[in-house]
C-alpha cells in the first residue's frame, strides 16, 4: 500500500523534474495524488465492508492506508526541502496510535520535538496542510519531550493517549526515548497505579453514559460494553506488561483463551457497527441510533422471521457482544486492582465467618474459601447456596467467586436441575424480597440464572425493538422484581403495596414475575406460550399441581389488567362481572394486579404515570369487589359499587354545596371519584359551572413529567377531533384523555400532553396562545381543518419516530353490550388523534368515549362509538369502509 503511493509521487517528481514544473505545480499534482490514493482506499474498504469483510481487516487496512498518507507526506516535505531531517518524531495517539482506525475517525498526531518547538515549524506546517488538504479530521500537538510528560501528569486523557503512542516518521530515537521516561514516570510502580486510575476512570464514564450494556441507543465507543471498555483493557496490558496487545492478557493469566476468542469476536462486531455508522453518516457518528438500527441491520443481512425481526436479532447479537465486553472487562480490571497480597489485617481475621456451605463473609463479600480447588465439584449445590448467602448477609459476590461460578456451570445439567435440594435452595431465594433483584441479576450475571432455568437464560440480550421497551427481556424481568421488592419497604403506603405485603405465597408470584415474559424467545403470543413454558419450570422444580397452575395463570394473563384498565371503558360493569370471572379467589387477583403494576412499572425507566396507576387502581378494585361478593347477592354488590361515590360527594358538598355538587357528579362515571381528588373536582365543577357566558374553557395544569389540558365546553358533533386538532397544531401530542359528560350536556375532556419541541408548556404566552386558539375556533373564527392544513407542512420537518411495528385497525362487538369498540394500533405522531377522531366522526359514527393510550413510540387508541341512530355498527360492508378509512389516515391501507 504505501509502495504503490510512493511509487506514484516518485514518478510525480521525476515527470515533474524532466518538464521543469512550477513548485506550484508539483505540489498540486503531488496532492491529487494523496486525494485519488485516499479515495481509492475509502471505496476498496467500503465494497469490502459491503462484502462481508470483518471489522478488524477494516480499520488495519485503513490504518496502513492512512500510514502511508502521513510517512508520504512527512517525506515529500522533507524532500521538498521544508524541514530538517532528525528535527522531531511523528506519532501516532490515541485510536491512530492503536492502529484500530474507523472510516472516519480522526487521525490524532504528536511533533515530538527534543527540546523547544521553533516558533514556527516548516516540517509541521507542511504535513498538517498536506492532510488537511486530503480531507483527514486532524487531532494535533506540537510538543517537546519534557512538555509532553509534563502535559499527560497534568490531563489523564492526555496519558492515556500517549500510552497508544507508535511511531511514524522521523527522530525514532527520540521517541524510544520518549517511551522510557514515560514508562519511568508514570508507571514506575509496574504499572500499579496508572491501572488502577484506569478502572477509576471506566466506572465513571461508565455512570455517566449508565452501567447497563443494552441502552436503547448505545453509543459504540462511550457506551458501557462500548470499546472505550476494550481500550481500558489495552492500557491496563500496556501499563502492566509494556504491550497494548491483548494476547498480553492471555499470556499473563488475566484471561482465558476462550474469552479472549470471545473478545475479539465482540470487539470485531463494534468495529464493524462503527464502520457502516461512519460510511453511512460520512463523517464520524457512532452513536446507534434507533432509526438507524433497522438499517445497520438490513446492511449486514439481518432478516426477520416468525421469531424476531431482522433488527431485534441484530441488536441482540451486539448486546451480546457488548456484554461479554463488559463481563471480561470487569475480571480484568478486577485483577489489575489486586495488588500482591500483604498480611492480613487483625479485623480481617476476626470479622471473617466461614458459612456452613464452606463460603466465607467479610466486609460486605461472599468469597471462596483459600483452599477452594474442587469446591464446587465435590458439592454442585454451592453454586445455588452462594446466593442464598449473598442474600441472607446483603453481600456482594467477590468477582472471584463469579468467575469460578461461570467457569463450572458444566455441573448445571438435567439432573442438577430437578434436584429437589437445589430447587429448595431457589426458592428459598424467591421467598424473600429483600435484595432479589441483586442477587438474580448477579445470578444471571454469572449465567447460572440461565443454565438452571434455560428457559429464561434464552431471553439474555432479547429485544423489542420500540422506544417503549427500555430494557432487554432478560433486565426488564429482574426490573420487574426490583418493583416488587421496593414494594416491601415500609415507607410504601400505596394500595399495591399494602396488597403486596399483605401476599402469603410471595416466592410465586417472585417466580411468575421472573417467568412471564419467557415465552418471548418464541416471538407472537409470548403470553400463552409462557403459560405452558411455565408449567414445565414449576413441575421440574417440584411445585405442587395448584401451585404449578397459580403461575401459569399469572403468565398466561400477565398483560390482561394493562389492557383492560387503559383500553377498556371500566365503569362498564357487564365487563367487569365478566373478567371477575376468571379468577378463583382473590389471592388470585391480589397477585395479578401486583404483577401487572410492577410489570407497567418495569417497561420505562421513569415511572409509571399517576394517570395509569389510577385507572389501574380502579380495576382492581371493581374486581375485587365483584370477586369478594360473589355469591353473596347482586343488593350487597350494588351497595358496594355506591359507598366510594356517595362519600366523595358528601365531601365535595362540604367544599362547594349541595347543589353544585350534585350538579357536576350527575351523569358522572363512578371512574371519576377514583381518578381526581377532592381539590380537582371541585376546581371542576367551578370553571363548568361557569361556562355559562363562554363556548369554551381551558385549563393546563403540571403533571409530573407531563402536563395536563383540562377543556371545558358542551357536546357537539367533531367534538373530539376539534380539540385533538387544537392540541396538534399547538404542538401538543396526546399521551391520555379521558372525557366525563354532565347531565346539563357539559363536557369535561382531560388530555395528559407532552411538548413537542422547544415550547415550555408552563409559560404563559403558550397557555394563552392554546386557550385563543380553542376560542377562534369555538366561535366560528377559524377551521381546524385549515389549521392542520396549514401545519402539516411544518410537522413534515419533524423527525418521525422510527417504529416499525405496523399499524392496524381492529372493529369489536364483543366488548361492550352498547358500543362498537374500534382498538387503533400505529405509530405516534404528531396530530394523528385528529386524524383518526375526524375520519370516525365523517363516517357518521359517534364518539361516545375515546381510552387514548401512548407508549414511546405506540398509541393504541380504543373508541367506543355508535351509529347515528344509536346502535352498534353491525354492517360489515360499513364496518370494513370505516376500518379502510382509518387505516389511510394512520398511513398503513392494508395489514
């Protein structure tokens, strides 16, 4: 490669000789020259890449390329007679100096000089204009040897670049020299200390960029997993056996050979995402952005199949990767903070307990015992107890302990795994909430977790690839238990978590928590397909038939109450008998309704919503009360389902009268007293009864992360869409509504809304600028059509969510004894309600209660509607009119 550049420029200059060109000439032939050969390069690695060509042929082949510009470049300077030969060392830093160069990653170069740097050096001023002009992003110094030791005392990324140093061009003496007092200096010691400011440094990056390897959008070098992780493991080998080569790693007993296979094979993964990311973007962008997945994906022949699509196997192959990064990393560094053991301290002798499996606690540590060879083989079960002390003692694993666990989990067979001593030990793990999380997470950490239950290890790394799903499968089933142990602290007030505490048989339900999303791994359906799965868990861990039946229903109807508490009209009572019908007992229900709350809590890394928290709460306690009195009478029922509401109105009466009171909750759903407090009911009836003068309303009011548009106005045809196009046009999107309808034909609509865009929803002038606009077009002033018309230009330049999920639309006449329920799927976006709302309401059907629900980049939107006659849409003909019509306006004519 650099033989066919200097082959070129040499013919240059003996053509450019024998014409008697211009030194103007020459040196704008001798960059042509640079650029073809740069050019050249970049397109041969690109077909490459596009070929299948690995991630580390990729960046050695443009590291020798970009060698060759920077050696040719220093040579025709010093040929040009611009410098002064011995005069300094060119050196390649940071990534460069690694020789693991992406597409477009800047090229980072050190003038080390012996003494001081001249004022103005021709040697540097030639060489950086050469690259410039051939188009590299330069990252570079000018330095003399002491400054340059002097600089990387002072700036840790500055040592660190310079422990990748290598060398280039010019004064190699020099830069032997440079090496030796830069070992000297900073890594005396052996390299002691140097590594252990290198952990110091992963584990803040590390809390900065967030501890877990699967983030939505991982950022290829910064990223925990990322090769930031790699490189702290180049300079912990380079600053403790003098070579950045990760054989070094091997070789020392740091690593085995098997994880070092494995290491490259994830670190060539990374390359090669960071290369496609690069030639995509042409420039350097390694961030793995969410719409940019299904792409990478689809670039390295990434198919979809009944299990998964093409992107979530491919995201799942780089957490994979990116995990394995992080787990040798972790043993790495560990062992470079082990400094050669010393005495041990008189605390240390006195505080060490030996545990009766043999394991040994002190200071906060599960460790192995000194004399532990054979330790597991001899007893398997140890693998298990190691973690019932983890949790007894609220201890940490000792990283050695980990590593000796998942280098025997070859004894974790069939016979293991329905051993009832070993499913006694699991659990009597499951049974207690304190610390679960932790130790299942460490438990799968080390892979037992997924070699006792294989079931479970099969969703490690398993994605859904939206913006609602934060976590892989794996991490959002111990989310899951994380919610549910938070739930036993007695700080907790909440209804959830009184029921929680109040549960007898917590270790099923923590079982059914870890279990319920296992049927994923299969793709469609993971619910059912769960349920049967589970069956085959809890008979090999020797549970009892009901037992075994408990958690299987749990599974089976995991998303059941989500659904029905969100999409569902719950003051619906027919469908609430019904659904009570499913349970057997109200331990049953108590489980389900812990499960659900926790499994919605565990989606998102913000919580839950106050919003969906309360139409939960309300279902469960509809349930439970049909539940509680079954048998017991419809009268007894009744007197039930109106003790909540007639108390909330002797108190609301207390607040405002009597007759306002009774004004405002007439015609109200009993939802209602459930949803909003004594303060927003009676703020409620106020602003509606004063309506009188006024043909609209509009209140916005701070909702945790959110907002809340509260609208006030009377019924009347495209009511919903008008106020859905109002709230788009303002540039706000729609996250839940619900609507309440009074007696006197007074409508009160709650929207919970987000700002898309920079607009602060709590600034005045935006409030006013809403409430003018649902008043022109109150009275006649303005059209919300024109308005949409006139916007849609403006939400065109607005990036689209990239779900790919696709939308359909669902017409139901089993829901509900008086309504048609039409359940709308689709991808977010900006002003889609109006649209869905308006093309209902141009069909002539009737809006009479819309359950808006958004999550991430998902709406699934239920409307109840009727007929203009008041009937159920029955007409087939006319039911698929309607379902074609929306489905044009979401964007997705046929599914």
């Amino acid at each position: 490669m650099m033989t066919d550049l200097r082959q070129s420029l040499e013919l240059l200059t003996r053509e450019a000789h024998a014409k008697g060109y211009s030194e103007e000439k020459s040196t704008s032939i001798q960059l042509r020259i640079f650029r073809e050969f740069v050019e050249r390069e970049r397109e041969r690695l690109h077909y490459e890449h596009r070929a299948g060509a690995s991630g580390h042929h990729v960046v050695q082949q443009w590291t020798a390329a970009v060698d060759a510009v920077v050696i040719e470049a220093y040579r025709a300077v010093m040929l040009n007679g611009e410098g002064t030969p011995g005069e300094c060392a060119v050196i390649a830093l940071g990534g460069y100096g690694r020789g693991a160069l992406n597409i477009c990653s800047d090229v980072d170069l050190l003038f080390l000089f012996a003494d001081e740097v001249p004022d103005h050096s021709p040697i540097v001023h030639g060489v950086l204009h050469l690259l410039w002009d051939v188009g590299f992003d330069l990252g570079h110094s000018a330095r003399s040897l002491q400054s340059t030791l002097d600089f990387a005392s002072r700036d840790d990324i500055a040592q660190t670049a310079v422990v990748d140093a290598r060398f280039l061009a010019g004064l190699e003496p020099l830069f032997g020299r440079f090496v030796n007092n830069f070992r000297a200096r900073f890594m005396a010691d052996g390299g002691w200390e140097f590594s252990e400011k290198i952990v110091r440094q992963l584990h803040t990056r590390r809390e900065a960029h967030g501890s877990y390897a699967q983030v939505l959008e991982p950022d290829v070098k910064e990223s925990t997993g990322g090769l930031r992780d790699v490189h702290a493991l180049q300079w912990i080998a380079s600053a403790r056996h003098g070579t950045a080569s990760l054989e070094a790693l091997v070789e020392h007993h740091l690593i085995s050979k098997r994880d070092f296979r494995l290491l490259e094979q994830s670190i060539d993964l990374l390359w090669k995402v960071r290369n496609e990311l690069h030639f995509v973007h042409k420039r350097k962008h390694d961030r793995l952005d969410f719409s940019a997945q299904p792409r990478v994906a689809a670039a390295f022949g990434y198919r979809d199949d009944a299990a998964a699509l093409g992107v979530e196997h491919f995201m799942r192959d780089y957490y994979l990767a990116a995990r394995e990064i992080v787990r040798i990393s972790d043993a790495v560094c560990h062992q470079a903070l082990r400094r050669p053991r010393g005495i041990q301290t008189v605390t240390d002798i006195v505080r060490r307990r030996v545990l009766p499996d043999g394991a040994v606690y002190v200071r906060g540590k599960i460790l192995l015992p000194r004399r532990r060879k054979d330790f597991f083989t001899t007893n398997p079960r140890r693998l298990l107890s190691l973690f019932a002390n983890m949790q007894r003692f609220g201890a940490m694993m000792s990283e050695t302990a980990s590593w000796a666990i998942y280098d025997e989990l070859a004894l974790v067979d069939e016979d293991f795994r329905t051993d009832p001593g070993n499913a006694a030990v699991f659990l009597s793990i499951l049974s207690e909430p304190a610390h679960l999380g932790a130790v299942l997470r460490r438990m799968h950490w080390t892979g037992l977790l997924g070699a006792f239950v294989p079931e479970f290890g099969r969703l490690t790394c398993q994605v859904q690839h939206d913006y609602y799903h934060a976590y892989t499968a794996d991490e959002h089933s111990i989310v899951v238990i994380d919610r549910l142990s938070e739930l036993a602290s007695t700080g907790q007030d909440s209804r959830v978590a009184t029921v929680y505490r109040s549960l007898p048989r917590k270790h099923l339900l923590h079982l059914a928590a870890l279990l319920h999303d296992v049927g994923k791994s299969g793709g469609h359906g993971h619910a059912e397909r769960g349920a049967e799965m589970s069956i085959t868990i809890t008979r090999r861990l020797g549970l009892e038939k009901a037992d075994q039946d408990l958690v299987a229903f749990l599974v089976a109807h995991h998303l059941r109450l989500s659904h029905l508490s969100q999409r569902r009209d719950i003051d619906d009572l027919a469908m609430v008998r019904a659904e009570a019908e499913r349970f057997s007992d109200t331990d049953t229900l108590d489980m389900l309704y812990v499960l659900t709350w926790a499994d919605m809590n565990a989606t998102q890394a913000r919580p839950l919503s106050r919003w969906k928290c309360q139409l939960l709460d309300t279902l469960y306690q509809r349930l439970r009360e049909v539940v509680e009195t079954r048998g017991l009478g419809p009268e007894f029922a009744a007197l039930r389902t109106l003790e909540s509401p007639q108390k909330f109105r002797n108190l609301l009466s207390e607040r405002i009268g009597e007759e306002a009171a009774e004004r405002h909750l007439s015609g109200m759903p009993r939802r209602y007293s459930l949803m909003h407090s004594l303060d927003e009911a009676a703020t409620h009836a106020l602003r509606a009864d004063s309506l009188k003068n006024e043909p609209v309303l509009v209140d916005v009011t701070p909702a945790g992360n959110h907002a809340r548009v509260i609208v006030y106005t009377r019924d009347r045809r495209y009511l919903l869409s008008d106020i859905c196009g109002v709230l788009a046009v303002n540039n706000l999107n729609i996250l839940y509504a619900d609507a309440y309808t009074r007696t006197d034909g007074i409508i009160v609509d709650v929207f919970g809304v987000e700002v898309v865009g920079e607009s602060d929803i709590r600034d005045e002038v935006f409030v006013n600028t809403l409430r003018e606009t649902f008043r022109t077009v109150w009275t006649g002033q303005t059209a919300v059509a024109e308005l949409i018309a006139r916007h849609r230009r403006r939400w065109a330049r607005i990036k689209p969510k990239a779900g790919v999920a696709p939308s359909h639309v669902v017409i139901d006449n089993t829901v509900s004894e008086t309504n048609t329920v039409i359940d709308v799927f689709a991808i977010d976006r900006i002003g889609l309600l109006y649209d869905i709302s308006r093309a209902i309401s141009e069909n002539g059907l009737d809006i009479s209660m819309a359950r808006i629900g958004t999550d991430g980049d998902r709406v699934a939107d239920a409307f109840y509607v009727v007929t203009s006659s008041g009937k159920k849409l029955v007409d087939a003909a006319e039911s698929e009119k309607v379902r074609e019509s929306i489905l044009r306006v979401i964007g997705n004519e046929r599914t």
